[in-house]
C-alpha cells in the first residue's frame, strides 16, 4: 500500500501535572487514507486531543512525544509554525462541535467562509466571493448570497455547521478532522450533515477523521472504527463487523443507546457493560 | 421612527438619573449637620441676623419649596457663593474643573493607548518575556501610592535633574499675559500664540499626566490581556487557528472586535475614576483642579462649593456613561 495519507505512530499526549507527568493519550498508533475513519470514545478518553494533535493546536502545557506523526511523507513533529499555519486550512481543516460558538459572532458568514482562502490563496476579492458562493451553494443553501451576507447568529445550527463546512473544505484539504461536528444537533439534522461530509469526503477523494462519542451513529458512515478508551485505542475494527464485535468496551458503547428494544427500560451504561 | 424612539429614551433616562443626582445632594444639605445659615453669619451672631440668612437661603420655608428652589439653581448652574474662596461657585468650578478635565484627558488618552497595547501584546504570548514585564509594570501601578510615584518624579525630574518646571500649570510669566478663553491651558497657550507658552504648558503637564497616566494604564492593561486571553481560549478562535491564521490576525481580527465593547467600558470607567479622584496628584503637583478644591471645600464645611462641585462631576459621570452605552452599541458585537 502507498504511503497513507496520516500515519501516527506511538502518540503520546501528557500535560504536566503536581505528581509529574498525566500522560492523557498513551502510545496511540493508526493511519488514515482516503476514507472514513471513526475514532468513537466516551469523553476523556482523548480522541479529540488526538484530532488536535494532527492539527498542531493543543495548548502549549501539553507535551506531545511520537514515532512517527507524519502527513502527505511530511514529519509534522518537527514543523515549524509557519510551515503549519501553511497546512492548517488548507492540507487539514477541522470541524468543531458547535457553530454557535465556533463561528466569529460578529463576523458575516461570508468573509469567515473567504478567510480560509484569503489565508492560502491569492484570489482577488471578488474571484473569493464566487468561489464563497458556490461553496455556499455546494453545502446546501438556496440563497447563498443571503447566507454570505448574515451574520452567525441569524442561521439555525445546521446551518451554521454547513457554513462551516463550507469555510473548510473551500481549499479542498485532503483531510478533514471532524470533531463532534454533529453532536450539537437534533438527529435529523445530525444525519444530514453527516450525510453531507461522507458526500463531500468521497468527492473530493479525501480522508475523513470522525470523532464522536455514539458509535452507532457514525457506524453507519465510517469505512473503519477505533474505539478509544482512557488515552489508548483498545479496539479496531472495520464498520460492516461491528455488528460482531467481540470486545466488551465496543460492546457496551454499542449498547448504550435507546432503541425499540430498550423501551421503557433503564439503559446500561459502560461501567454496567464492563463489570465481569 | 425607530431612532427617534430610541433617543427619547437615551434623553429620558438621562434626565431621570440627573434628577436623582440632584435629589441625592439635596438630602445631603438638608441630613449633614452643617447648617448653612450658621455658615454664613458665624455662630456669634444675633438671632435676628441668624434669623435673616435663614429667609436670604430659603430655610425658612417648606422642603417641596426648597427643593424646587433648589432645582431651579442647580438647572441655571448657580450654586451660590463658596464660603472659602468668597467667589461665585459656578465661576470655581469654571476655572478649576477644565484644569481636571485637561489632565485627565491627556492621561487617560495615554494610559488607554499603552494599557491596551500591553494588555494586548502580552496576551499574545502569556508567559513570556513581554508578558512578564507588563505583568510588572501594571502590578507596580496597582500597588504603588499615586502620590508617592508623584513626589520621587518630582524629586527626580525636578529638583535633581531640572527637567521639568515647577508647580501648577503654567509659569507665573504667562499666567497672566496668556488669556484664559476655553479654560483648558494646552489650547489657550496654542491660541495665544506666544513664543514657548505651549511648550510651557506641556512641560508642566508632563509629570502629573504621566503619574495618572500610569495608574490608569495598570488596570485596563491587566483587564485587556485578561479579556484577550478569555477570548484566545474560544472555539471560534480555535476555528480561526484552524484555518491557518497566525496569532495576530486571530487577535486583532477576530477577538479584538468581539471585545471591543468591553474594552471601552474599561477605558471609560478609569477616566471617570481620573476625573473624580486625581486629588492626591492635584495636591502634589499643586495642579488647581476640582479635586483639590472639593477637598479643601470639604474640610472648611464649604456647602455650596461641595454641592457644585459634586453635581458637575456627578453629571460628567452619567454624560460619559451615556456616551460610553451608546459606542459599545456602536461595535460589532453591539450590532451584531
């Protein structure tokens, strides 16, 4: 096989602590090409200091220590800054969880959709304002003048994610990190939008990270699993076997959602699922 | 239709917060024991003089009738006569409160421009070299007294180094041949036209604007990089980051209009706390503000100076905050 398109191996995250070193993510190792990956774990269990990690942003405190953490052949452990703020937006874009917070709310839709090619590219004003409207539209909008011109708060939450989107993935990355990008929405909306990135993802021909805590939603989306537990992946799997998996860990996070046959009852949690 | 409405609303709850002002100095004549009238003829005096000055300031009669009385005054900017200085209150305060308000401006002008640099700077890089020696300097103005700061700068740059002129806001040799036309020295020098009169004046204005300037600085530099720092850690500047911006251009594009608002109020309470309280440095740089004179009039009973004084200040306040509200409404985050 080529060389992937992320290859981390051995990745350990530690924020300085009173008795020494908290290592939070604990020689984690996986590759993504141009595919689905799930990383699906309860919170705390590191998935998104992980995403971070691939994206250079975790606060300074933490002490990243890898292998091998590399992306396109290139070594990201010793990149310089400039070199990752060249990557960052352009190569790898990340999705937050929600857009409420993670839009400017006092800047219009439309130029934080141009920031990312006013960051990358050298497109006149006008040439990034098309491209901001077609992209608009490519996500799903009607009116993508009207989306361009409003401010945050005047979308609803899918909206604002697929704004979000659309400021992303306007470079066309070869990976995007989607960290919870659904969880802040109602589960026809989750859907859609989940929808839309696997749609996008397989377009473009690039590798999608999922990070998310309920597995089988994602399942449905994902070509992989890895289930992370306290800092280390403990499972992994591809998505049509979960329906067989045999670890207890990814047996309970599949359990613990409501379904037709969990009416009416109390739903195990994990802690219920990992008694022996 | 709509801005209509809503300046009628700014001039009502203007006019309302006046109104309590006034109301508020009025109890304060009528609940301290000073009794004006006492003031006025000495305590030796006859009852039947006594019992005049009581009629000359209205004592005598019902307090719904003096407070009006008092509101018609109070609206024509007449407060009376000082006791102490024997002048026209109105004419004190015309001639002391341009001196504060010259000096605090200069001040907060300089204190708000260096303060938020430093605020915003040493939040770009918490922890490190910058940010330390800022985090220095604003400690040292919080801590050190203002009128100490006062007198070493005074030891230094005046008697040691013979730098800067000596007290008050002019020397005696324009004091007089400059006319007094806005009252504020910096513009009356330049307007006079007279070789070395502006120069003058800001050599005298240097040291204390400098001593208020640093006390200002300490708190909007120590809330500015606080404020920055709080909006650093939110996801849409992690999105910002994401996107491959370098630090500057998260900060000065995408926090500093979310916080602008926030910003000016801080910048807009330390001058109402300059224009209120440069006392200490009024009295070390013999500066003749409005501090100093209410302070004076405060220790000499000197009712109608106290009541005048505290009206202008107290309605520069409710001015500056109305004018503060309506910029914050102005900013990004105010509209959008």
């Amino acid at each position: 096989m080529a060389e992937p398109l992320l290859r981390i191996e051995d990745l350990t995250i530690s924020f300085p602590s009173r008795q020494g070193q908290g290592a939070v993510v604990r020689s984690v190792s996986f590759e993504v090409g141009a595919e689905i990956v799930a990383v699906v774990g309860e919170s705390g269990s590191g998935k998104s200091l992980t995403g971070r990690a691939i994206m250079g942003l975790l606060p300074p405190r933490a002490e990243t220590t890898a292998k091998t953490l590399s992306f396109e052949g290139r070594d990201l452990t010793r990149l310089a800054a400039a070199h990752w703020r060249a990557l960052r937006g352009s190569a790898i874009a990340l999705i937050l969880q929600d857009p409420k917070y993670s839009l400017n709310p006092s800047m219009r839709v439309g130029r934080q959709v141009e920031e990312t090619l006013l960051l990358h590219t050298s497109l006149s004003a006008r040439e990034r304002r098309e491209k901001a409207l077609a992209m608009l539209s490519r996500v799903g909008f009607d009116d993508p003048q009207r989306v361009h011109a409003s401010y945050p708060r005047e979308l609803s939450g899918g909206m604002g994610q697929r704004a979000m989107i659309a400021a992303m993935l306007i470079n066309k990355p070869s990976l995007l990190i989607a960290d919870e990008a659904t969880s802040a929405l109602d589960h026809d909306l989750q859907v859609q939008i989940l929808e839309l990135l696997g749609g996008l993802t397989r377009e473009l021909g690039m590798g999608l990270l999922l990070i998310s805590h309920d597995l089988q939603q994602v399942a449905r989306f994902a070509d992989r699993v890895l289930v992370m537990r306290q800092g280390t992946i403990v499972d992994r799997l591809a998505a049509s076997e979960l329906a067989d998996a045999t670890h207890p860990y990814t047996l309970a996070l599949w359990n613990a959602r409501p379904s037709g046959v969990t009416y009416g009852t109390r739903l195990p949690t994990v802690a219920d699922e990992m008694e022996p | 239709m709509h801005f209509v409405w809503v300046a009628l609303r700014w001039l009502i709850s203007l006019a309302l917060t006046l109104l309590g002002l006034v109301v508020v100095t009025f109890a304060m004549t009528r609940l301290s024991p000073v009794d004006p009238a006492t003031q006025m003829v000495g305590s030796h005096a006859s009852a039947s003089s006594y019992q005049a000055a009581r009629e000359a300031l209205g004592l005598d009669q019902p307090l719904p009738i003096q407070f009006l009385h008092y509101l018609r005054m109070a609206a024509s900017g007449d407060f009376g006569q000082s006791i102490s200085t024997g002048q026209p209150v109105a004419s004190d305060i015309a001639r002391t409160f341009p001196a504060t308000l010259e000096l605090a401006t200069v001040a907060i002008i300089m204190g708000a421009a260096l303060g938020l640099c430093l605020g915003i700077f040493a939040a770009m890089r918490p922890g490190g070299v910058f940010d330390a020696v800022a985090r220095l300097i604003s400690l040292v103005g919080y801590s050190v007294p203002i009128f100490w700061l006062g007198l070493l700068m005074l030891l230094l740059f005046y008697a040691r180094l013979h730098w800067a002129p000596g007290p008050g806001r002019l020397d005696v040799l324009f004091q007089y041949t400059v006319p007094a036309r806005t009252g504020f020295v910096l513009l009356d020098t330049w307007l006079s036209g007279k070789p070395g009169a502006f120069r003058d004046a800001l050599a005298h204005l240097a040291l204390p604007a400098t001593v208020l300037m640093f006390y200002a600085l300490a708190g909007i530099a120590r809330l500015t990089r606080a404020l920055v720092l709080t909006e650093l850690g939110q996801e849409y500047a992690l999105t910002a980051y994401a996107k491959g911006a370098a630090v500057h251009r998260v900060v000065f594009v995408h926090v500093l209009p979310n916080i602008a608002g926030q910003l000016i109020t801080i910048c807009a309470l330390a001058y109402a706390s300059l224009l209120e309280g440069a006392v200490l440095t009024e009295t070390v740089f013999a500066w003749p503000g409005i501090g100093r004179y209410l302070t004076t009039a405060m220790f000499a009973g000197d009712m109608p100076a106290i009541l005048g004084g505290t009206i202008v200040i107290g309605a520069s306040f409710v001015l500056l905050n109305t004018l503060t509200d309506l910029a914050v409404g102005r900013t990004a985050r105010g509209r959008a």
